[in-house]
C-alpha cells in the first residue's frame, strides 16, 4: 500500500482520502455478511483479504499525515483486548457472558473518565451511522442495562399489539409513519427478549424471501410464463409449493 501511494504509484490509489474510501469499506463489510450467509467458505476468505485492506489503507494515509501507523492500531486493539479480559489477563472473576459485559462496560467508562471526557448520557456515544435497525437495538439494550425495560416478553407483545392498534387509529401519513417506527423499534425489543439479533432475522428473512421468489419465477418460466400477469391466488399456491421445498 505505501508502493501504491507513493508518488510513482497508482493514480488511482494515490488521489483517494478517508472520505472517498468509507463507501468501500461498507460494501466489502456487506461482502463479508454475504459470504458468511451464503457459508461460502472460498468467498469468505477472499472478502476478508479485502476488508483487511481497508484499516491498512487508512493506517496508510494517517502515515502520510504523521497521524499514527498501522502498528499503532494494532497495539491499541492489543492493549484494549487485555484490559478489558480481566478475567482472563488478571484477577478478575467472570464466569458467564453477561458478566463478562458488565465488566467489559465498566473498564470502559474508568478509561474515559481517566481521559477526562466527562461523563456521557447513556445513550451517547451510539453510531450516528448505524443502520436504523441496529441503532435500535443499541439504544434499547443499553436503556434496559439501566433499567428501563419491561419485566418479560409478554409484556414487549402486548406493547405490540398496542402499538397496532395506534397505527389503525393514525389519521394521516405522517402519523402513519411514526406508528409504524414505534412498531419497529416494539419488535427489536421483542428480539432482544428472545436473545434474537434482528438484523441478521431480517436478512434471512430476506434471504428466504428471495429464494422463494425465484422459485416461483423458476416455475412460471418452465410453463412459459412470468410472475407479472399472473393471478394472486395461483402465485400463493405456488408459494406454498416453494415453502416446502426452501
């Protein structure tokens, strides 16, 4: 990468900065998710070898920039790895996953405060980036470390079903639109309960979805037809037909 981004090196490679290579480090994330979804072991190695790129990129040009190195990043991720496993590097006794989180928030608060950040409200810090899905999940799992949840399950569906009736009541589509965010965010809190991660749900629930889908196409092709044009009832039956089958 210093090769490339030198003076006689890529065109290409030397005109990009942090802001130009951000899209690129989201596509070869979604990459890495494709492949570890599609269990494409092949894949999977071949997009990591390109995310890795990504960090050896950036840690390249703060280089240039007299920011730090990639070595710096490295040790940083090192250091951080074994404060935060006191358990593991120290004395500290964790014996279960959630243990091992309070633990892991606990360190990381001491560390900001020996920083002298002062103190944050518990929903700072979230990633303004985030995907909608996962920033909820975010904001309603660290308002429930503080308390702020319902007692179980049940009372998350009733809240749903609550939130149902709301967005039959809603008179026009703004308020449309804010119901139906609440029933998003109901529905994270719902995963969280049944110790789900909802985005990955989501992507297979598109996953099965696309499958599906094709097969129907699949099966309409054989018969010279399309999916467009062709009658609901007889589209669900070949639905059906690919729900036993995918």
């Amino acid at each position: 990468m210093a090769k490339l981004r030198a003076p006689d090196g890529c065109p290409w490679d030397r005109e990009q900065t942090f802001d130009s290579i951000k899209r690129h480090t989201l596509e070869e994330t979604y990459e890495v998710l494709e492949a570890i979804e599609d269990r494409d072991w092949p894949a999977l190695c071949e997009e990591l070898g390109d995310l890795l790129l990504q960090p050896v990129f950036y840690s390249q040009m703060a280089s240039e920039e007299g920011l730090f190195a990639v070595e710096d990043a490295l040790r940083s991720i090192n250091e951080k790895l074994i404060r935060r496993h006191p358990h593991i590097f120290g004395d500290v006794v964790a014996d279960t996953a959630d243990a091992v989180l309070t633990n892991w928030d606990s360190i990381k608060k001491q560390e900001k405060a020996d920083k002298g950040a002062a103190p944050a409200g518990l929903l700072d810090g979230i990633a303004k980036t985030l995907p909608a899905v996962l920033e909820a999940k975010e904001i309603s799992s660290r308002a429930a470390k503080a308390g702020f949840d319902w007692e179980n399950g049940a009372q998350v569906v009733e809240k749903l079903h609550e939130e149902l009736d709301e967005l039959e009541r809603a008179e026009n589509a703004d308020e449309r639109e804010g119901e139906i965010g609440d029933l998003f965010f109901v529905l994270v809190n719902l995963a969280r309960f049944h110790k789900v991660d909802p985005e990955q749900a989501l992507r297979r629930t598109n996953l099965k979805f696309k499958k599906r889908f094709a097969y129907m196409e699949t099966r309409l092709a054989a018969e010279g037809r399309e999916v467009v044009g062709t009658p609901v009832a007889e589209l669900e039956t070949y639905w059906q037909e690919a729900k036993q089958k995918t």
